[in-house]
C-alpha cells in the first residue's frame, strides 16, 4: 500500500473511532473559597467531551514511512525519538483524540509499521 494511501486510511479509521465514542464528562467546581475544598461550591460546569488533553502518534524515524510523514510535513521529529502525528481533530477532548489516536496506530501495525499512540493531559 502506497504511504499517502496508507496514511488515509489511518487518519479514516481515526474519525470513525474519534465520532463513536462517547466521552464521560467532566465536573469542573469553584469553590466559595479556592484555598478550601470543603467550603461551598459556588459554581459547577460539565464539559461534556471530557478532560482536555493532546494524543499523536509515534513512529520509528527509520521506517520509509517516517521518511515520508517528514518529507511532506505530516509529522514532527520526537524528542523522544522517531515522529510524531499530532491529533488535531475534536478540539480539546483527550478521549476522542486518544480513540482516533489508537484507531490509527492500529491501521498502521495492521500494515507493518511499528506505530503507538500517546497522550497527555492539558
């Protein structure tokens, strides 16, 4: 399978992935008083996608396909090592980021390239 094919595949099976999940929400409360939990909560907001977070990809930097993601910009060198395709679908949900992130590690080994799918929260 050529890369760029391969790579639509991927970045498909992410959207599929990163659209069927349904996220917990999170509970965000302000307290009366910010130096005190145990004082009365003042205000409480859910945000319904979750926690805030980033997920990418990484790939060993040797691979031809590596060569490519550098070569057109589709992918950043890792200070970790190898490279990095950043998620930047579905705003700032870490789940749905980390579903497309995992669906398209997926489609990539499924192929025979060693690929992971990372994540942090913001």
């Amino acid at each position: 399978m050529q890369t760029q094919e391969l790579f639509n595949q991927a970045h498909a099976a992410g959207l599929a992935a990163g659209n069927a999940i349904t996220p917990n929400p999170m509970v965000v409360q302000r307290r009366a008083n910010m130096m005190n939990d145990s004082s009365p909560v003042a205000q409480e907001l859910i945000v319904p996608d979750g926690p805030c977070g980033f997920a990418w990809i990484n790939t060993p930097g040797t691979s031809a396909f590596a060569r490519w993601l550098k070569k057109t910009g589709k992918a950043r060198k890792s200070y970790a090592g190898g490279y990095n395709i950043s998620v930047s679908e579905f705003g700032q949900s870490m789940s749905r980021k980390e579903a497309y992130a995992n669906a398209f590690a997926k489609v990539l080994t499924a192929e025979g390239v060693t690929a992971c799918a990372e994540s942090r929260m913001d």
